[in-house]
C-alpha cells in the first residue's frame, strides 16, 4: 500500500522532519538565486550592449568626459563593459592631469582596469557560492536524515516488538525519502551553479577584451600626437 505524503511526514521522526524542512529552505534558496541571477545577467547584458556603440563613438571623436559620464549614468548603472571603461577613463584622466608619463600612465590605467574587473566579477558571482554550497551538501543532508530515519525505524520495532520484511521496507522507504529530496534540491542548485559560471566567464572576457581596447586606444593616440 502506498503512503500518501501527509502520512510519510506523520511517520517521520522530529530530526527527520527537521532535515526536510531544511532541505525545502534551501530549494527556495536556490531558485530565488537561480532566478535572480539569470534577470541580472540579461540586464547586464543588454545595457551593455546597448552602451558599446554609443562609447565606440564618443572615444572615436576623442570625447573622454562624455564618454566618462556616458558610462557612469544610471541607466547604464548594470553594464559590465561601461564599469570597466569608466574605470580606465577616469584613472588615465587623472594621471594625465597630473603630469604623469606616459608609460606609467598607461600602467596606472591598466592596474584601474584590473581592479574595476575584479570588483564587478564579484558582483557577478554574488550568490554562486551559495549554490555551489547547496549542490554539493544538500544530498549529504538528506542522508543524515536517512541514517536518523532508519534507526527510528528500527528503534520503533524494538520496542514495539514487530517485526518482518514489511515492517523494515516501511521504514526505509520512509527514511529515504529525505535523501530524494536532497538529492531533488542538488540537481537545480548545481545545474544554476554551472550555467551561471559560464555566464560570468563570458562576461568577464568581454571585460578583459575591453580593458585590452582601452589601451590600445590611449596607445593610439599617444603614437599619434
């Protein structure tokens, strides 16, 4: 006879119980990051797609303030690319003002870059550990309910004095149902973890790549003066 879900949890030990609820808060845990981070990522992406033309032609007619206040406005507050590049205009205006040569500038500039692609991919990775935490403890969890389960079950047949196969497989089969749940909260948090990863090592490289422009760009117009 198969058990309706109100009559597992009622045959559920208290730590049993305890490992399940445990194991839904961390289902929502993941979904709500999962979610919010597949939102984020489009948003970055498409202010940033919708900032490069725009930037591309102010440094072309060698428009730095604009292209700086361009980059730093509050639509544009999400863009990957437009962090980077405000970063790397303002720290070269700076040394620029100040009289600094020209190859220590160009390093300043890319010492500015680095830092500014460390602080964002932070912001990217926000909540991935989270979900990498979850996807690799969440069957381990359900375990420990199992393992708690099934000597509840046993220590029911001691003192009740039942026994038989049927007996035991009611047990298990009810101890085991925190470990498929563990394992039904690890799938999600692991699958989000690794698309989102991809995610962040595409947008980092796009940085990277506009780091590397930026000082191509300056390298240019140096040449060139």
């Amino acid at each position: 006879m198969q058990l309706t879900p109100a009559e597992l949890w009622a045959s559920m030990g208290l730590l049993a119980k305890g490992v399940f609820v445990t194991l839904i808060v961390l289902s929502i845990w993941t979904l709500a990051v999962g979610i919010e981070r597949i939102i984020y990522y489009s948003m970055v992406k498409k202010q940033s797609k919708a900032l490069a033309p725009k930037l591309a032609k102010l440094l072309k007619e060698e428009k730095i303030d604009e292209a700086i206040a361009l980059a730093t406005r509050n639509n544009f507050r999400r863009s990957h690319l437009g962090k980077v590049v405000a970063a790397a205009l303002q720290e070269y205006q700076h040394q620029t003002e100040l009289g600094v040569p020209v190859e220590a500038r160009l390093e300043a500039t890319q010492r500015a870059i680095e830092r500014a692609v460390t602080k964002v991919n932070k912001e990217l990775k926000r909540g991935l550990n989270a979900l990498a935490t979850i996807g690799s403890t969440a069957p381990f969890i359900g375990l420990f309910g199992t393992v708690f389960g099934i000597i509840n079950a046993f220590h029911s047949m001691a003192i009740t004095g039942a026994g038989g196969i049927g007996t035991v497989a009611a047990g298990i089969a009810e101890a085991l149902v925190t470990t498929g749940a563990g394992i039904f909260v690890a799938i999600p948090a692991v699958w989000f973890y690794n698309f989102h990863l991809a995610q962040v090592e595409v947008l980092t490289a796009e940085m990277a790549n506009a780091g590397s422009e930026i000082i191509d760009y300056f390298s240019r117009e140096i040449k060139e003066a």
